[in-house]
C-alpha cells in the first residue's frame, strides 16, 4: 500500500537518518528499488518528475503500475509515490491519479506567491491524506527540463513556507541537479543550519544527491537533512553496465538480446547503488 511520506520522515528527523527519493523512469527502476528497500526493511520514497510521468504514458499509468507491482512483489516496507518538482497543474493531476505525496516547486514565483500557491496546495494535499513538499531557493542544474540557478534560500522565507504546515521542505544549499561541477564550492552548511534553526522539526530535504560526498551527507543529516533526493547516479550506473554488456558482445551470443537478460546487469547496477545509498543515508531496518 502506498502511503504519505508524512510518517517516514518524521521518524526520520527524530532518528537523525535520511529516507531516500529515488526517481524512477520505468518499470525496471520501479521494481529494482522497490525489491531492495524491501530486502534492506527500508522506508522508501519513489520520485516522478513530470518529463518521466509523461514518458510513462501519464501519472496513471504510474500509480496503477506502482500500486500493482507494490502488491505483487509483496513489499511491507512503507512506500510513498511522490511528484518531483511539481508545477501547480501537475500537482493536481497527481493528486487526481491517487500519488500519495506531491511536491509543489514555487520557487520560481516570487515568494508572495509560492506561498500562496503551497497554502492552497497543503490544504487540498491533507485533506486527502497526502503529504507535501515545497522549494524555497532554487536547487541548481537542470532535471528533465526544470533549470535552477542555484541560490542559497533566505531561512525566512523558508520559515514562512514551513509555517504553512508543509511536511518537508527543499532549500537550495548550494546542490545541483546531475553531476557536480569540478569548481564545485559544496554545500553551505551555514544556510542549512540556519535553516534548521528557523524551521525546527521540520524534515528538509536534499536535492541533486548524486555525487554529494559521503561526509557532506553525513552532516547534512546532522543538521536535520530527513530526505536525499538521488536520480543521476542510478542512470549512470545503469547506462555503464549496458554499455558493457553490448560492448563485450553478450547481445549476440544465444539469446543475449532478448531485453530480460539486456537489462539485467544494469538493473543490478540501480539495486547496487541504491543498496549503498540506503546503508549511507541510515534508513536501513527503519522501516
Ligand atoms: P540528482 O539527479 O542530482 O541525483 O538529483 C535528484 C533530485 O534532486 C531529484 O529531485
């Protein structure tokens, strides 16, 4: 059963631990991470930007596929399914197709109006049970057509947004989406407690989790990070086992082509790497 993000975070913040977001873009993502939050007895969160729901067909396509698969593979460990960088029109298709979570990015709006648009969002979200998260500051990059600059959130506007009553919220802290730049400064963790000064339970997300090194992780949870977002790293770990497999030939010996042993080593890669970041974040066994 799919259920809000609400809960999982909570524990989360309170156990000093991240739950991951791991976006999917098919049905071979969706069943790699599921099966490994369920092997690792893992809370975990499935991210769907609009580009991979509409490359999927549409949001329903989506949640009837996670619903589905999330009952016949038999998976206990809470699963939330939730919008990524959600415009306001998305949100509430996602809202519509049953999401259990949903993300309202305003932070593009001038502040005045991402607070409007998360009120009217928060309140339409709880009254069906759904958690929500918001963005102050935008994340840096570019993900699926969403472009951020990068700047570090101002921690009073992110204290406005968090007095709405959002469940989780994403402020820039200097992440980027995709890979990091070589001059890459890393993360300000002096906006990030800031933050957490102003916001105090509340869960804050990471953006742009791949290629964060393992001690910026650490301490970004030590200072109330509950959920790290990561898409990059498992499209690239999937894209380089591929990429073996057909460099070394295998698609042309025997069967080698048929897309259910195609796919297979890059469908280990995704679980490997979600397996590591599991263990890194501390979600392990918190299910
Ligand atoms: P990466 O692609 O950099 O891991 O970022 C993922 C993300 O933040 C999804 O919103």
């Amino acid at each position: 059963m799919l259920v809000s993000a609400k809960e999982m975070l909570d524990k989360a913040k309170a156990g000093h631990y991240a739950v991951g977001q791991f976006n999917i873009n098919n049905l071979e993502w969706t069943k790699c991470i599921l099966q490994t939050a369920q092997e690792l007895n893992s809370p975990v969160i499935l991210g769907v930007s609009e580009g991979a729901g509409k490359y999927m067909t549409g949001f329903k396509t989506v949640t009837e596929m996670v619903k589905a698969m999330d009952e016949e593979l038999g998976i206990t460990v809470p699963v939330a399914l939730h919008l990524d960088h959600g415009t306001y029109e998305g949100c509430y298709k996602c809202i519509k197709a049953g999401f259990s979570s949903i993300m309202f990015d305003g932070s593009h709006y001038p502040i005045e109006e991402n607070i409007e648009k998360t009120k009217e969002l928060v309140a339409v979200a709880h009254g069906l049970g759904l958690s929500i998260e918001a963005e102050v500051g935008a994340i840096g990059g570019e993900e699926d057509g969403v472009v951020g600059k990068g700047e570090c959130a101002d921690p009073d506007e992110c204290k406005a947004i968090a007095d709405l009553g959002v469940d989780m919220l994403a402020a820039g802290i200097g992440n980027i989406h995709g890979k990091y730049p070589d001059n890459w400064e890393g993360l300000s963790f002096e906006t990030l407690d800031a933050i957490q000064q102003k916001t105090g339970e509340m869960p804050l997300v990471l953006h742009g989790g791949t290629g964060i090194p393992d001690d910026m992780i650490a301490k970004s949870i030590e200072l109330g990070v509950s959920k790290i977002n990561v898409n990059t790293e498992c499209q690239l770990v999937f894209a380089e086992e591929t990429r073996k497999y057909i460099e070394a030939g295998k698609d042309l010996e025997g069967k080698g082509f048929d897309p259910r042993k195609l796919l297979a080593p890059g469908c280990e890669a995704i679980k490997a790497k979600v397996k590591e970041k599991m263990e890194l974040f501390g979600s392990v066994n918190k299910a």
